[in-house]
C-alpha cells in the first residue's frame, strides 16, 4: 500500500508539473527580475515602493503575459519549456516522495472509528513529507531554477546547460557538489508550507464539501477543493520562492564575494532595494501557476487511484 501511493503521486506530479512548466519559467523569470545583474527586464510585478525612486530608468509595467510573449519573441515558443527534463527529474525525486510519504502518515495517523484525520494531523503530516522530499530532489531543484533563468541573462554568460544531467555535471564539477544543495534550507522551508497548505488544504476542502453535502465526490469537487488548496499554497509559499529562486540562480565567481550570504541576507538585501512587496513578485504567475498545477496534480491522483485499486 505505501508503495502505490509513491506511484500514483509520482504519476500525477509529472503530468502536473509538465504541463504547468510554462508558468513555472515565467514565475521564476518575474522573480528574479530587479536583481542588478539583469537591468532591463525590471521590475517583475511592479509595485512601487520607495526604493523604485532610486532606479535612474523608470521600467514600464511587465506582467506574466509580458514576460511570456518576450520569451517567446527572443528564443522560441521552444524556450517556454527550457528546463522541463529538470522540471521530470525534480517531480520524480521530491513530489513522489513527499505525495507516497503524506499518504503513509495519512493512513497511519486517521482514526480508523470516524475515518478522519484532524487538521492539525494533516498539516503535521504535510510538513514532514515536504522536508523529506525537499532534501531528496533540491538538486533537480536547482538545476530547474537555473535552466529556467538562462535565457534571461545575456548570450555571454549564459550556462547552457544541455540537460538537467549536464547541469548536475557542470555544477558538480565547476562549483563543487555542495552547489547541488544551495539554497535547501529555504527549498526544505518552502518544501514543508506548500505540502502542509496544499494536500492538508485540499483535503480539508474536499471533507468539508462532501460533508455539508455541496457537491458529490467527482471532478466538480475535485477541481473545487484542489483550486482552493492551490491558492493557500501561493500566499503561504511565494516570500520563501522568491529568496529560494534568487540564492539558487545566484553565480559565485572564484574569489569573488557570493551576491547573498545565506537566505536572511538575501531576504534583507531584496526588501532594502525593492521594498518588502518584492516577496511577492511572481504573484500573479505563481497563483495561475499553482492554481492549474494543483487541479491537473489532485484530478490526476484521483483518476490515477481509480485505476490502481485493483493492486
């Protein structure tokens, strides 16, 4: 049994994330946009803040679609999916964990009498198996996150990165094999508030709209309570994936200063430069992202399910 939940929630995550990786690049692009290195693409979502005063070029306003069709025009309908092999590899190391490993907690702590398990149980549970399976996949992680921001750096220092293996081989290599667990602490952080908010969430959701007799148990309510964990999910996660996103792309130059010295430098040096609204850029992808990602990841489980009660 514990095994088949590992399975199906691998299954579900990979067609999610695939299928969501446009948005996902375009989040991350919008994120990392107002960091020096890249003037001409600021600001990501823009919210004026004093800091933006200092700024001696007033950027126009740059939304997701913006970002989108800019992406498209200089690289290719193809750049919208640079990184997906990352996208394949980290959905197989970190959301099969954490999906098989909710679904032994879940099992393991529901009163077997009322066949429920208290919200404070779910989001336990939720924590443990986002830490676990952060620490497994944080290297796809990484090397998703940097696969996705080369196209926004200038041709000379960009990475090329062939494939996600070429990217664990080049980073391995040139920056040493702790550069494939930058930024674990905050992927771990986020890792445990968007399991705990999403599948606690979603659960909670869809108890409640089957307890109270709002719809049945089929795709309406599936799509229902998996839009609602989606959205809880964004507002918990997005301050922690904006720092997590600008440590991992960060480039460290032999003998050079690194840009940010752990996730609390970054976090002040971001709020200083930018303001404090700077957490939440990529919003508005993030949330359309997560959104779609949640509904094909919990739709897809429950489809996926139907076809493994047998076994």
């Amino acid at each position: 049994m514990g095994l088949k939940g590992f399975v199906e929630g691998g299954v579900a995550s990979i067609v999610a994330g695939c299928s969501t990786h446009p948005l996902d690049l375009i989040k991350v692009r919008m994120q990392l946009q107002g960091e020096p290195a890249v003037q001409s693409l600021r600001p990501a979502l823009a919210f004026h803040t004093a800091a933006s005063h200092h700024i001696h070029l007033p950027p126009p306003r740059v939304g997701p679609v913006s970002v989108g069709l800019r992406i498209i025009q200089q690289d290719g309908a193809a750049a919208l999916f640079s990184g997906v092999s990352a996208t394949v590899l980290r959905q197989t190391l970190y959301s099969t964990t954490r999906m098989g490993l909710y679904d032994i907690l879940k099992t393991k702590w529901t009163d077997p009498n009322t066949n429920n398990m208290s919200l404070m149980r779910k989001i336990t549970a939720g924590l443990i198996a986002g830490g676990v399976g952060a620490a497994v996949g944080n290297p796809a992680d990484v090397a998703m996150v940097r696969m996705q921001a080369d196209g926004r750096l200038p041709p000379a220092q960009r990475r090329n990165y062939k494939s996600v293996v070429d990217a664990i081989t080049q980073m391995s290599k040139n920056e040493g094999i702790g550069s494939l667990w930058r930024g674990s602490s905050l992927t771990v952080n986020r890792a445990m508030l968007v399991t705990a908010s999403q599948l606690a969430s979603y659960d909670q959701f869809k108890e409640m709209i089957l307890e109270r007799d709002l719809m049945k148990d089929g795709l309406g309510t599936h799509v229902t309570a998996s839009f609602a964990a989606g959205f809880v999910a964004a507002v918990a996660s997005n301050p922690v994936d904006v720092i997590k996103t600008r440590v991992m792309n960060m480039k460290v130059e032999a003998g050079m200063a690194a840009p940010y010295s752990g996730a609390v430098d970054c976090a002040m040096k971001t709020i200083k430069a930018e303001g404090p609204m700077a957490l939440y850029k990529g919003f508005i992808p993030t949330i359309s992202r997560q959104g779609p990602f949640t509904i094909v990841l919990f739709v897809t489980l429950e489809q996926v399910r139907k076809l493994f009660k047998d076994f």
